[in-house]
C-alpha cells in the first residue's frame, strides 16, 4: 500500500509538472489564460509615444509607472480606454479595440497645453497681409507708421522693408522668397527685402490694366502678367524689359522655365496645354467652359487647378500624358503637407484630405458653422483650423475617433506662422504681434 500510494504520488506530481511546464510555455510565448471565454488567448503588445514625452499612461483607470515612452505587454483581446496626461496639458484619450497578436502603435500623441502661453512680441495696430512660400517669414502692414514689415522666423527679427506705403491691397511672394510683388500706394511694386535693392515701380511698364499676375518657378527674374482682355506678358526684372507673348483669351499662367502652361478660353471650349520657346504645337486636354481659373500652390510639383465658379479642381502632374490624376470637388482652397504628398482640402463646411500616393480621400471634420483657415502642423500628424473665431487643432489618425484641442479663443488672424517643431505660432492682431507657445 505504501509503494503503491508512492506511485500515485509521483505520477500526481509528474501531471502537475507537465501542466505547469505547458502553463508556463504558453505563458512565455505570450498566451494568457482568459476566464470569461474558458481558453487560452494571444496576447498583444501596445507601443505608447507622446510629444513631449513624460507622460501618464492610464488603460481602464490603470496608472502605469512607467512614462511615455512605454511598452505595455500581455494586454488579452479587447476594449481598452487609454488615457495620456501630463500636468498642465490637454487630455489625450481613446477608446480602441486590440486584437490577438497584435502591435498597436499609437506613436502620433500629442499634446496641447491647457493654457497657451500667449506674449506680445511687437506693439502696435497690425494688419497681416500674407506668409511667404517657405512658410518662415510673415508680412504684415503697421497701420500707425505706414509702413510694411517682415518678421523672420529663423532669425527671429523684425524688419522694415517699405517705408511710407498708403494702403496695400496685395501680395506675391517670388519662389524663392527673396522677391515681393506688391499693390500699394495704388501702384505694383516690386520689393527686394533681401537682395539690398531699391523698390521697382512696375506700373511705369505697364499701360494695361492687370488681371492677375504669375512669377516663374525656376527664375525669379521673371514676372509673368495677364491684363484684363487676357493678353499674357513677361517682364524681366532685371533688364525691366516687358515682352507680349502673343498668347490671347488666357485666363491663368504657370511658368516653370522653359515651359508656360496655361488655360486658354477659346470659342466653344477651355483648354489646359502648354506653350515651348521654339514649338509649334502642343499637346492639350479640354476642361470644362469656365472663365475663372486659378493655379493654386504654384511651386509645388503637381498643379492644383481650380475652376472657382463650380469649386472643382484638377489635380495634375505635368509629367504625365493626359495630365489629370483626381477631380475633387466642393474646394476652395488647397495647401500641401511638407512632403509633397497629402492634399489639404478646404471649403466653408468641411475639411479633407487627399493622398496622392494611396489615392485615398477622407474627410477630417464636417462643420455646421463656416471655417475661415486651414493649415499644416509641422509634426504632419495634426491640422489646424479656425472657426467661430477659436484656433483648434485635430489629429489625422482617424483610428478608433479623433482627439481635437481648443489652442486659443478669440482668433482673428488668418496667416499663422509656425516654427519648426510646431510648438510656437507667430501671428498679427489689432493688438500687436503675437507668439503664442501651444506645447
């Protein structure tokens, strides 16, 4: 009897190894037992990064030790409430779904502070006027000393670049930020902020009334004009020479070198082609009969065409045959994420986004009051936009909902400047020039 209760006892003991060791296997391939479903489920793991980092992470009410940056693993199949906060921010929160064996990233989080830290950099009664193309320099009109200024993200100065100026009503910056067409003291002028040059008077050149005006992409040199019966004209800047083209009914121009493509409204149709120094013909496509056409974002790669009467716009690239990649709708207005790749879209009720490379179009926000800005966070993860005079800004990541923040109430500027990181705003008020630190 006791060898045989020894032999019940070794093989009780042989079982109980075995159950352990498979128990533990399964453990150390990331199986966790689940109670409610009666089986062994695959665990996932979740990466959490938040900018800046330092962040609580709570899942299910669950503070972790461990800040942002964190890996938290072994989380079973399911719903879980994942909150990031840290002190003095807006609270970052989502709801999400995991799934066996899977790797969420949520490394796009970031956050807002509670309470922008709000200075004023310059005094006075400003007007904004516009950014420049390289999104490092806003130009704005001091209404008490007459006169137009520039403040320079980079170098992190004012200064004055026209003394003197009545009113302006008009800007365009040249491709490579150095030049500056302007409508002021009722006359075009041509400003050289940079370049230690006295300002050019354009409208002695001209003896037309001007309809729109166009500088070339590769040469800031050149100043492409279209009057009013659309005629198109070149100006040379340098040798202040102006040049009719001969091209006629032409109601938008995109110069880039050698090549001027353009939209010509001719008896029964409008075309899209292109004129060549010493070629004939050009290819061309028929869009549709309009007489209000704009080239928007005109020195980036692809050409955004907007007819303005029925807010449909072409998107195209110049180096493919039948030019049209995507007819979008309802836009009004268009700005490009850092890459070169996401459209931002824009009309008074909605925001959407369009990427080129996936062809995928999304909407971002529906809104039931007008929105009067749209642009870019640096970080290309998040959008702000202004509506009912409040600067919010909302995140691109659409899984499982999006996280909006309110930046700033009372928000009338509609040129905002950012630094690099995204974490400063620059902009002009009645009051004086703004900085405002969000992060």
């Amino acid at each position: 009897m006791h060898i045989a209760l020894r032999k019940i006892l070794v093989y009780i003991s042989v079982i109980i190894f075995i159950i352990a060791s498979a128990f533990f296997i399964f453990l150390s391939f990331g199986y966790r037992y689940s109670f409610t479903k009666r089986k062994f489920e695959k665990t996932s793991v979740a990466y959490i990064k938040s900018y800046p980092r330092g962040a609580d992470v709570f899942i299910n009410k669950k503070k972790y030790k461990t800040k942002t940056p964190i890996q938290i693993n072994y989380l079973k199949p399911d719903v879980y409430n994942i909150g990031v906060v840290k002190d003095k921010y807006q609270k970052w929160s989502k709801q999400i779904y995991i799934k066996a064996e899977e790797t969420v990233f949520l490394e796009d989080i970031s956050l807002f502070y509670s309470d922008p830290e709000i200075s004023i950099l310059k005094d006075g009664y400003f007007q904004e006027i516009s950014i420049s193309p390289n999104k490092e320099m806003i130009l704005f009109y001091d209404n008490e000393n007459k006169n137009i200024n520039i403040f320079d993200i980079k170098s992190n100065k004012f200064s004055t670049i026209e003394k003197n100026i009545l009113a302006i009503n008009y800007s365009l910056w040249s491709p490579d930020n150095q030049k500056l067409l302007l409508e002021a003291n009722d006359k075009y002028l041509i400003s050289f902020p940079y370049l230690n040059k006295t300002v050019l008077d354009l409208s002695q050149y001209l003896n037309f009334k001007v309809k729109s005006f166009a500088w070339d992409k590769f040469n800031s040199n050149m100043l492409y004009i279209i009057d009013t019966s659309g005629n198109l004209y070149a100006f040379d800047v340098v040798n202040k020479k102006l040049e009719n083209k001969k091209l006629n009914n032409i109601l938008a121009v995109k110069p880039e070198g050698d090549k001027l493509f353009y939209i010509q409204k001719q008896k029964d149709q409008t075309i899209f082609t292109y004129y060549k120094k010493n070629q004939q013909d050009a290819e061309f496509i028929i869009v549709p009969y309009s007489d209000n056409y704009e080239f928007l974002e005109p020195y980036r790669d692809y050409f955004c065409l907007l007819d303005k009467n029925s807010y449909r716009m072409y998107l195209m690239d110049p180096n493919q045959k039948d030019y049209i990649i995507k007819i979008l709708y309802n836009v009004e207005d268009v700005s490009w994420d850092l890459y070169n790749r996401i459209l931002l879209l824009k009309n008074d009720l909605e925001i959407r986004t369009y990427d080129v490379k996936t062809q995928e179009e999304k909407t971002i926000n529906r809104s039931s009051q007008k929105i009067d800005n749209v642009f870019w966070h640096r970080n290309n993860n998040h959008i702000f936009y202004e509506s009912n005079n409040e600067l919010k800004v909302i995140e691109l990541d659409d899984r499982w909902g999006r996280n909006e923040f309110l930046i700033t109430k009372d928000m009338t500027s509609l040129h905002v400047l950012e630094n690099r990181r995204g974490n400063i705003l620059y902009y002009v008020t009645k009051n004086g020039f703004i900085k405002n630190i969000i992060q």
